[in-house]
C-alpha cells in the first residue's frame, strides 16, 4: 500500500497534558509515529513525503480566522514574553453558552480559548508546522487513490478528527480526513464517506459535514455520555438540513465487546455499501485496542487484521488516516495489522 509519513511530525512535541486535575506527560508523543513508521520500514513498505498542498482543502473545511490563529499562535505567546518559549500556553476561559463566539478578543489565552474544546491539547513551539505537514500528507494519500489507486495509508500526528471548522481539541489542530475527503471532491468524486472507528467520537469531522450530503460521515465510538468527547456523538444525531441522514453514529457503551464493535462495524459496511460513494476515508484510530492506557474497548492486535480485510471488502478507493492510539509501543503492529489485512 502507498503509505505517506509527515516528516515535520517531532516539531510538535508538548511536554504535558492535563488529567485529572494533575500535569502529566503527553499521551500524544512523537514516540507514536515513530513506532508506526519503525513497523512500516521493517516489513518493506516505503513512506513517502507528502506532495500535495493541502491549503485549498483546508479554507474549505476550518474557518479563516481559525487557520489564521493557528499559524500565528506560538509567534502571539512568545510576544507575551520572550520566556515564554520554555513553557505552553493553555486555555482557561470559554465562550461557552451567552458568551459571544463572532468577537475575536485581542486577550491571547482569551483566543486560544475561543479556539479550543478543551484545555487537554497542549499547542507548542512547533504545532503548527507539523499539523500543516499532517494535513499535506493526508491531501497526498487522497490524491493518490484520486489518481487510481486502490487504497493509501497516511501516517501522521498529531491526529485531526477533533478539531472542528474552528477549533482544536482532543490533541487534534487540523482535520486530516476532512481535508483528505475535500480533496477527493475537488478531484472530482461526487460522494465520501468518512468512517471513523477512533475509540472517540469524531466530532470534528461531524460537525464540518454535518449539513453536506457529499460527505457520509459514520463514527463508532465509546458512547458520549461517559466518553470524551462527551458533547457529541450519541446516535440521534442525523445530520441537518441537506446533510440529513448523512450522519450515523454507533455508540457503544466503554467495556463493549470485541463482538459488539464487529457488528457495529457491520452496520457501518451496510450503510456504506448503500451510500455507494467514490471513495472512503478511514479514520484510522488505534485507541480501540485492549491495552489502550484512556481508552475502554478491548480489540487483540489480530482484530486490527480483521478490520483491515472488512474494509478493503467494500471495494471502494480507500485512504487510511491515522488518528488516535497510545499503546506507542504496539502502534505500529497495529497499523501494520490493518493495512496487512487490507490487502490480504
Ligand atoms: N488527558 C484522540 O484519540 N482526553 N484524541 C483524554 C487524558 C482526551 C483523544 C484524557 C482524549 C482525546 C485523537
Ligand atoms: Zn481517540
């Protein structure tokens, strides 16, 4: 399989996060990609720098103001003070219900928090470089099964699907697999899906498409009533206006068996296969796995294998966008798993 990397992807390295309450090292750590990349060499697939521009994609899928805060953030939280540099802005202050959100203030952590969904993903010194890499890389895996291709894997963090048209969250900046199904509408497809079996609900790309019939978004995902992203995700959501009935979530309590997310998995094949898109977008979250460290679903590394032969069943181009997963060390058996499967 044409496998993608994002060669920028250590320049977004934060140091810590916040859980319960405490700063503790980052879940989401260039150690992941590292290991899914190690795992990709070893068994002699090559990964190839991106080489499409994802720009066009990405004005269509986040807000202007949004991408333009993105790119200027560090710069904006050194200008505060030089010693800045050592240290990582968070949000503390949301304009949540009431609160105007079409005001940018000039407060720097007021912005930030008018950005975010939470204060769980840290942006540092160079966040912006790698996600803009990130997403060049998915542009470049949808460019390719564009052209032909059967299927692409992009390997890249840090991950994309929580981030919405204007704002970061849960580790994610840019929307990878938005901008790999934009792509693929650009270049010409008529109808995507994007599935995203991430152990969390995708809300990002949810909300971006949520009013679009080009776009079939499906997410199986911990149920959001225990579950981050916890204000999203929960089965009645259909879509809206002419993006009604092109949304479908399959929530699944924590703890669920392997066996109840291969059916969910069925449900999601058979809506696919009546959609009957162009191509797919898969966003491949690894964090459905036993030994995830925040995650509760319990899938053997064999499953991913499993997944991998369901998917590449549906006979559809397909770009496989890597999301979340932080078992770092099993990652890239995992991975490697899926894309193994896939072309059994
Ligand atoms: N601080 C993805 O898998 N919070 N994001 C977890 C630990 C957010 C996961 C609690 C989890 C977000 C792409
Ligand atoms: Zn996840």
């Amino acid at each position: 399989m044409i496998s993608f990397h994002n060669p920028l992807h250590h320049l977004h390295a934060p140091a810590h996060e916040f859980f319960r309450g405490n700063r503790v090292d980052c879940f989401e750590k260039p150690a992941r990609a590292d290991y899914v990349e190690q795992a990709l060499r070893q068994a002699g697939y090559e990964l190839l720098a991106p080489d499409t521009d994802a720009t066009g994609a990405l004005k269509k899928v986040h807000s202007q103001r949004y991408l333009d805060f993105l790119a200027s953030a560090w710069a904006q939280w050194v200008a505060l003070d030089p010693a800045n540099t050592t240290t990582q802005p968070f949000p503390s202050v949301w304009p949540v219900r009431t609160l105007r959100s079409d005001v940018e203030p000039a407060n720097f952590i007021a912005k930030l928090g008018l950005y975010s969904m939470d204060n769980g993903t840290p942006l540092a010194r160079g966040t912006w470089e790698a996600a803009k890499a990130g997403a060049d890389a998915a542009a470049s895996a949808a460019m390719r099964i564009a052209a032909g291709a059967p299927a692409a894997f992009c390997c890249t963090r840090p991950p994309g699907h929580h981030a919405g048209p204007d704002f970061m969250g849960g580790y994610c900046f840019l929307n990878n697999a938005a901008v790999a199904a934009q792509t693929l509408l650009d270049q010409g497809a008529q109808r995507v899906v994007v599935l995203d079996v991430d152990y969390h609900h995708g809300n990002g790309t949810q909300s971006i498409f949520y009013q679009r019939a080009d776009v079939l978004f499906i997410s199986i995902h911990g149920d959001p009533l225990t579950e981050y992203p916890f204000y999203l995700g929960h089965a009645d959501e259909q879509g809206e206006g002419a993006g009604l009935g092109f949304n479908l979530n399959l929530p699944l309590p924590a703890g669920s068996s392997v066996a109840k997310w291969f059916a969910a998995l069925e449900a999601a094949c058979t809506r696919i296969s009546q959609y009957a898109p162009d191509a797919l977008v898969v966003s491949l979250g690894l964090d459905t796995y036993v030994g995830d460290p925040i995650s509760q679903f319990a899938l053997a590394t064999e499953d991913f294998s499993t997944l991998g032969r369901r998917l590449a069943g549906l006979g559809l181009p397909t770009a496989l966008v890597l999301e979340g997963g932080y078992a770092a060390t099993e990652l890239g058996a995992n991975a490697l798993q899926v894309i193994h499967g896939f072309e059994a």
